[in-house]
C-alpha cells in the first residue's frame, strides 16, 4: 500500500506507482467521495463533461419555458399548466 501525503495547502500527493498504474498526469482530474466506511475514495475522471456533449448535433428547435410547461401538463392529461 503507498502513502499520499497532504501538504499545508490541502493538496495531495500521489506517489508515482500510482500515477503510473491509473495513467494520471499533470492537469488529471479525479473525482472524490467518501464511502460509507469514511474512507475517501478517487477515481480518475475519465472524460470531462464538456466532452460529453462535443458531438452532440446542433438544436435546431427551441421551447419557451411557457411551451415546456403546456407540453408537460399536455402529457400529464391537464389542459393547463
């Protein structure tokens, strides 16, 4: 097991064996919770959301919030919203 040390400005510092393993470098994103047992657990961000969306086609049709509002009551059997 290796060690991460926390330095005085709150940041981590993994050791190289684990960088290498997860094939993290400078500027990787990691994303941190806390499991049920209090432990803090990182796993790499593999994408980020901007990327998520890239290729994503263009919208062509755009709602009001007020036609949004109509088509959901619409959907819901209501007449109004």
């Amino acid at each position: 097991m290796a060690t991460v040390t926390l330095t005085s400005k709150g940041q981590l510092t993994i050791p190289r064996q684990l960088r290498d393993a997860l094939g993290l470098a400078p500027g990787a994103r990691l994303q941190a919770s806390i499991d049920r047992h209090g432990r803090l657990v990182l796993v790499p961000s593999k994408y980020e959301p901007e990327d998520l969306f890239r290729h994503r086609p263009r919208v062509e049709r755009v709602m009001s919030v007020e036609d949004m509002d109509r088509a959901i009551a619409a959907a819901a059997g209501r007449d109004d919203p």
